[in-house]
C-alpha cells in the first residue's frame, strides 16, 4: 500500500534539498531550514537556526544568503588550446562571449532502476502533469544549452540531451558498405592499438560493460590536403532531427583540429575536434535536420587534413539519442535515454566504473547524484583547471545544476521562487586549481540574484528565496566552481502556471546564461556583450523578377543595454527536401535574393553581435513561378506559447490538458499525463490522493508544439498550381503598416491555435484591432482572404469581435468542439486533432455557422460546419474552423489549396 506523506503545509519539501545528496532514503521528509551531514552512508536531520555545525570540517556554514560574505572572484585559470569543438562553417566569431570557454551544465533527475522496489521509475513525483525530472529539462535543452552555445561555448551535459528516441550507429568494427568506408589517396588508415567502441545501436548494456573497450580505432596520418578520409553513413528510418556524436582515441602525438564534415540534407557543415582531449568517449558536434533513407546526402565525413603534425584518429559516429540500453536485473527504463539519468548515460558514455558505481549496484539512485559531478571532474581531469587528476583533458571551468524545488506559500496565490546552492567548506575551501571555493558562492549569489531581478522586471512578480551554503553532492564534488540553482517550486501551483509558459522558461534561461557570461568575463578579466534577441516584424516581398527581398526589425532588450544587434545571419532553405544552409551574415535589415523557378524558399534571420546570436526568427517562404501574374500573401499569426488550460478556484486548481494542452516552443518530452487531482485540500498528501497528482500516459511520448514554420506548408501546397507567386510575412509587419495587402490578389491568413488567455505572459489574440482594421481595409478594396485556425470564431467575444465575424470572414455564430476528421469538395481527409510527436495538433476546432449570405463548404465527422464561404460580388473569404496545415496528408493539403485558390480567384 502506498504511504500518505503529510508534511507542514509552511515548510512542504517534496523534493527540495535531499535530491543533490549521495543518500536519500529520507528525500520526503527534508524542509527547507534542515542542515546535512553526508558521508556516503546516511543522511542525517536537525532543526538549523542561522548558522549550523558542519562536524567534517569544524566550521561554521552560514544558512542566510542575507549574511554570506561575497568574495569577488579572483582571475581564472586560463586555457590557451584550441577548443574542444569548432564550428567552423558558422559565420561568426563572439569574441565577448563564451568562446574558447567550456561548462558542464545539467538538468537535475532523470528515469532510475530502483533495486529495493526492483523497477524503474521516476525520482520525484507526479505534479501537476509532469516531475522534476521531465520538468528542469524543459529549461536546458531546448534553452540554456543553445543559449551558451550560441555565445559559442563548449557545453557538456552528462545526460543524453538529444530528444530523439531513435539511433543509427557507424562504426569501423562492423565495416559494411555503404555504411562505413575508408579512403586513401595517400597513405592509409591503421589500427590506432587503442581501444575504442564497438556496438550497435540498441546495444543491451549488463553489469559495468564499457562498450568503450569492445573495439578498435583508426589511425592515419594528417596532412595539409586530405588524402584519407572515412565516411560514415547512416540509414535513417524517419526523416527528423539527430545529434550526431563522434568518438575516437586520444593518442601523444593527436591533432587539435581533426576535420569532420556532417552533411544534412546536401548541406555542408565543417567541425574542427580538438583530438588531444575527450578521447574514448561520446562527442557532441550538433543536431541536424536528416533526409529518410541510406544517402550521401546525409553522412558525416572524417578526413586527416590538419594544419598540424601528427595524427587523426577514428571510432564511431553516433546519430540519435536513441532508447535506454542499461540493462539492472533483466530489464531496461523502456524509455528514450534522454529522460534517463546521468548514471546510464555515463556507462554508455564510456565513464569508468568509479564514475557511475560507487555503490556497487545497490544504489542506483545515489549513484546517480554522484555521477553528474565525477563526469565532469573524469572529463576535466588533467586539464589547467584540474591539473593533479587523471582524466580526458576537456577544460571544463564551470558546472551548473538546474532544479526546481518544492514548497509553496500557505496562501496559494504567491511564488515561492528560487534558491540558490554552493559548498565551500569541504576540501580545505579549495578548487582544484587552488582557487577559493568562495569562487562558487559567487556564482550562486549571482545566480539567484540576476533570476529574481529579470523575473520581476519581466513578470512583475517573483520570489527571492535562499542561498544555502551547505553539503550538496553537486555542489560539492565538483573540482570547478559549481552551483545549484533551484529555478521554482513544482509543488506551487502559482511557480508553475508560469514555469509551464515557454516565454518564461526562455527567460529563465537567459537569465542564468547572463549570469554565467558575466562571471566568466568577471573572472577572466574580459569585456562582455550579451547576445540579442530575435528578430522581428519580418516580411518578404517581390522586388524583381524572381528576385525577393526579406526585411525585418531589431528586438530590443529592455533588460540589457549591451544586448543590440550589429549584424544578422540569413539562413536559407531551398527546395521542400532541402535543409537550411550555414547563413550568411548581413550587416543591415534587408536582403535581396535571387530565386529559382518552382522552388519553395524557406528563410530565417537570427540577430547577432560580439556576444553571440539570438534565436531564430519564424520561417518565412517564397515561391517563384516564371509567367506568374498575380501574387498571394501567407501571414502568419501564430506565436502562441502558453501553459495548458488552468483550473483556479476555491476549491480546485491545476493543469487540464484535456481541454488545451498549451503550446510549447518546438518538441517536448516534459508532460507525464493528465493532472487526476485538483482538490486543494488535499495539498499535504503525496500519492494518488493528493492534490496535483497525475497520470502516465504521456510520460516518454515526444510532443511537437509550435515551430513557427507554416508559411512553408501552405506554400508548398499552392505550388503545383504554378499559377501564383507567394510570399510571406509577419502578421506584425501587417498589422504596423509594413506590408501592403492591396498587393495581393489573396491573403492566407495562418492563425493555428492562436488565441487570447489572461494567464499567458504574451498577449496571443487571434485577430488583434489593428489585424481587423488591415483586414476590413482589405476586403472593402476587394481583397480576398483565406484564414484558417482552431478558436478563428471562439477567441472573439466582444460585440466588435462578433460584428468583424460577420463582416468579414461572414461568420454569423460558432462553438468548440473536440479535432475530428473533416469532408468536402469531393473528399474527406484527417487533421492532427490529437498529441502527436509529428505536429502541433489542433485537439479543439470550432464549429464556424455561416451568415445568411454565407455557405458551409466543409464539415466535421459529426455533421457540423468546418469551414464557411463567402462569394460576395467585391471579394470572397473563405473561413476554417481548424487550421489548414494541421491536414495531416499533403496531397489532400493541395486538393484543398487548389480548390480554395481556383473559388477565391475565379
């Protein structure tokens, strides 16, 4: 039978402070005033007041952040090598960024064997539709890691951080053509006498194997030309995005830029290894967009040219995150490695055992603690900041744990916010480099303090809590200055409303990727420049024949003066199977482009400067149809990233997933399933019956959100009409005057699942007044539109609202309803109405009813209105009550297109 945990509803700690400790037998039972001894052998309790006796170090750890002596960071160690890894394709150089510098940064728990109950599971648990260990993950991967990255760091994560559950593996020890092949133009590659990798992907993992010592490696020597390459091509089984991993051995006389070349989807993407370090393990280049099938369209490629004397060597290349492979007493976690904790990773990985075992099997959990800190000190050791142990050489400086807490405040309404978690008083206070471990206080201070300042100056609201000085094994293990940093409360239904809305988690982790700029500028005596933020208000338009010019604004960043674009890096994708080039770096807001007949052109723009480079913009298309005499405008209108539904009263609150699952900023793995108790007089209890408590149904399943990216399917549906030029913009740029819609003999207007909630941070309404001005402007010039979305009708509820309905798109009344399959004009297809890993689902529609001189022209599986037409004697409209590219089949995409085009034109 379960246990029902009660805990003070004041000092509530689900998971709070137990979960950085080697021992965790009593993990439900910590409060946020408990100090810790930890031996490796058992936690111990007591009540702590201000300060509390550290027995091991006969010192006094200070718990009031209000109290902790700050010691300004003193000059860093510094390393002169080349970096790790180099993306030499990538057009920009931040020389006041992170360039050259290297962090170990991980999000906190993960799925783990527990022997006692013999069965896996997660280590915290189910609330409100997720755990920590889906949740925290949802920060760093698709945010903080790209984020340091693309202020042009090394980051390694000592869990999978690839969310993709499949994987190909190419290795010389099973050398099958096409797969695997070796050429030599001159000279010739060798075994290296060093063991490397050898397996398969899904390879089962038993007992403490190290698939790092099952195989051999290559050798050849490195000249100025390339004479001897190897070419690693996989056999891709769903076309997607895939981390690709390289491995090979670390030898005396190894090269520090060894060429490996990944091509996706025909493009070119060249990466310099640094070969003198991270040998005999799993090395990170990137994540890229992969065509179906066996192609040397997709392949990574190894050549032994090189600037230096010596040699480049060779193992395997990775493709994919891949399922978990660790085998504890006949069974696996059944889920994909990424949700996995880091003491499988670092088997799979190649770790030694010391790193991932110290217990010997019996405790896979405390293991797992421990591991995520002896990964990093494995990889750093030998290098300039951990100089006097054995280990790969990889200049790791830095480590970062990102949690969330738990607890809540007794009112329901307020944050409970952050916490912030060093140790300095082990090891004799130092680092390993002889630094004060005073360098980690620092860091978590900052940590906690830049997070409550951008939280409340961007949200309004939020809680600065804690910063602990105390005996954590994240905190302490690591032999660089380390930090813990719990981001919010997962058991506080107000922390989460915000921590489940994607433009907050961005926040999150822009707040901590300045601080760690900051810090590493500070100490390294270097000027800093924070990279900007996206570009907006972009937009497209013919300016010649076949030639388009693609314009966009600046985003300013009201938080960080020396955030502003000096440059910016168009990418561009040319053809439906091509992908997105390395860009080319513009100076100015504006670019022209020449383009081939029939093609669909993709393009996004990212901002950049000395710091780094934003994140992209929404992808904009343009097609080109020599003879073509008219032209149609796709806006896009869909930006909506927001929490699920939220129940809020009395009696109730929590997620319902049922009725709006939210949005979420491209793929997820972060929910577990449906929230099953909303009783908030059930807040004291764990388990079933308790409040938040939820299901599983989701729990490893991949969810696509929004990718900003539709213009090109509704582009690539008008295109064998080859009747049509097509251009794309910003529905911003619209609604501000910036696009001319008298232009265009259509507007496609893509509106997704857009719509207006008072608890989103972003206002996302589906038609704003100033969208509804340009449109009634449009129409009463005789302009014709298509709109298509699943709260079209639903989301306009004032009397302004219903009569721009009834005027323009001729809806005279609406309802919701469940996704469902649709029919018309000759044939019935299906939309994606339910959660899928393929694409954003609209799994609520709206029943649109047509005004008297309105016609219906498709219906749902249950009879009712999809989609109302207008034939008026000025203009037409057409209006769907779902969004056009959630059709989940592209040929029924362009019989609808077709017939909509050849209506609104005739």
């Amino acid at each position: 039978m379960k246990k029902k945990i009660v805990i003070l509803a004041a000092v509530a700690m689900l998971c709070a402070c137990a979960s950085h400790r080697d021992s965790s037998k009593t993990k439900w039972k910590e409060t946020p005033y408990a100090s810790v001894k930890q031996d490796g052998k058992g936690t111990k309790e007591k009540k702590s007041k201000k300060k509390t006796k550290d027995k091991r170090n006969k010192q006094e750890v200070s718990t009031e952040s209000k109290t902790t002596p700050i010691v300004p960071a003193k000059r860093g160690k510094e390393y002169d090598g080349e970096q790790w890894v180099r993306n030499m394709s990538w057009p920009l150089k931040p020389t006041k960024g992170l360039l050259n510098k290297h962090f170990a940064v991980w999000a906190s728990h993960g799925r783990y064997y527990d022997k006692n109950k013999d069965k896996w599971e997660w280590q915290r648990p189910y609330l409100y539709s997720t755990t920590e260990d889906l949740f925290t993950q949802t920060i760093v991967v698709p945010y903080l890691i790209p984020m340091l990255e693309n202020a042009g760091a090394t980051v390694f994560s000592p869990r999978e951080r690839d969310w993709q559950p499949s994987e190909v593996i190419v290795d010389n020890d099973n050398p099958q053509l096409p797969y695997y092949t070796e050429t030599s133009l001159q000279g010739r590659w060798t075994d290296a006498a060093t063991p490397g990798f050898a397996g398969v992907a899904q390879t089962i993992l038993y007992g403490n194997t190290n698939p790092f010592t099952w195989g051999t490696t290559r050798k050849t020597k490195a000249g100025k030309m390339p004479t001897c390459m190897i070419s690693y091509q996989p056999r891709i089984e769903n076309e997607g995005r895939y981390a690709v991993y390289v491995s090979y051995p670390t030898l005396k006389n190894s090269v520090d830029d060894a060429e490996y070349t990944v091509y996706h989807k025909g493009v070119k993407t060249v990466f310099n290894v640094n070969q003198r370090m991270g040998g005999g393990t799993w090395v990170y280049l990137g994540t890229f967009e992969f065509g179906k099938g066996c192609s040397s369209d997709n392949r990574v490629v190894l050549s032994n040219s090189s600037r230096c004397k010596g040699v480049v060597t060779a193992d395997a290349v990775r493709f994919g995150g891949g399922m978990g492979t660790v085998n504890r007493n006949g069974q696996t976690s059944g889920m994909p490695r990424c949700l996995e904790g880091a003491r499988y990773y670092a088997q799979w990985a190649g770790a030694p055992e010391n790193v991932y075992n110290s217990y010997n099997g019996t405790d896979d959990y405390k293991d797992d603690i421990n591991t995520r800190s002896k990964m990093t000190n494995w990889l750093a050791g030998g290098s300039c900041f951990v100089p006097d142990k054995d280990g790969k050489e990889v200049p790791l400086e830095m480590s970062l744990a990102v949690h969330s807490d738990a607890g809540y405040a007794p009112d329901f309404r307020s944050i409970f916010g952050s916490l912030a978690i060093c140790t300095t008083q082990f090891h004799d206070g130092l680092l390993a480099d002889g630094s004060s471990r005073q360098t980690s206080k620092t860091l978590a201070q900052n940590l906690l303090s830049g997070l409550d300042n951008d939280m409340k100056r961007l949200f309004g609201k939020w809680n600065k809590r804690d910063l602990y000085d105390r005996n954590y094994s994240e905190t302490r293990l690591p032999e660089v200055p380390s930090a813990i940093i719990e981001t919010l409360s997962h058991q506080s239904f107000p922390d989460m409303i915000m921590g489940q809305d994607p433009n907050v988690k961005f926040a999150i982790a822009r707040s901590l990727y300045k601080t760690i700029l900051k810090f590493t500028a500070e100490r390294h005596r270097n000027d800093y420049i924070v990279q900007p933020l996206a570009p907006k208000n972009a937009y497209l338009r013919f300016v010649d024949e076949g030639v388009v010019e693609l314009t966009w604004d600046a985003q300013a960043d009201p938080l960080e003066p020396s955030a502003k674009p000096t440059g910016y890096i168009v990418y561009t994708a040319a053809g439906s199977q091509g992908g997105f080039d390395n860009g080319e770096l513009v100076q100015g807001r504006k670019i022209r482009i020449k383009l081939s007949p029939d093609a669909v052109y993709r393009f996004r723009v990212t901002a950049t400067n000395k710091g780094g480079e934003s994140f992209p913009s929404e992808i904009l298309t343009a097609v080109y149809h020599p003879g073509a005499t008219k032209s149609i405008l796709i806006v896009n209108g869909f930006y909506r990233l927001a929490a699920p539904a939220i129940v809020k009263n009395e009696w109730q609150q929590g997620f319902d997933l049922a009725s709006d699952p939210g949005m979420q900023m491209g793929m997820t793995v972060g929910w577990s399933g449906q929230q099953i108790n909303f009783d908030k007089s059930r807040h004291t209890t764990v388990g079933p019956d308790g409040l938040g408590y939820s299901g599983t149904e989701l729990e490893g399943r991949f969810i696509m959100g929004n990718t900003f990216d539709y213009t090109a399917e509704h582009a690539e549906a008008m295109v064998p009409m080859k009747k049509y030029n097509v251009v794309s913009a910003s529905s911003h740029a619209v609604e501000n005057g910036r696009v001319n819609l008298s232009e265009y003999a259509c507007v496609d207007l893509i509106l997704g699942n857009q719509k207006y909630t008072s608890t989103a941070t972003e206002d996302y309404k589906t038609f704003s007044y100033l969208m509804q001005k340009v449109l009634e402007d449009y129409v009463a010039a005789g302009g014709n539109i298509l709109a298509s979305g699943s709260y079209i009708a639903s989301d306009m509820q004032s009397d302004r609202e219903k009569t721009f309905l009834r005027n323009v798109l001729h809806i005279d009344d609406y309802a919701e309803d469940t996704g469902q399959s649709v029919s018309g004009m000759g044939t019935a297809f299906d939309i994606y109405d339910s959660l899928n890993d393929r694409h954003y689902a609209a799994t609520r529609v709206n029943v649109v009813t047509p005004t008297p001189q309105a016609f219906c022209t498709l219906t749902y599986a249950n009879g009712k209105s999809a989609c109302v037409a207008y034939n008026g004697t000025a203009n037409r409209t057409l209006a769907m009550g779902f969004p056009f590219e959630c059709i989940t089949s592209a040929k029924a995409r362009r019989m609808i297109m077709r017939g909509f085009l050849t209506f609104l034109d005739e």
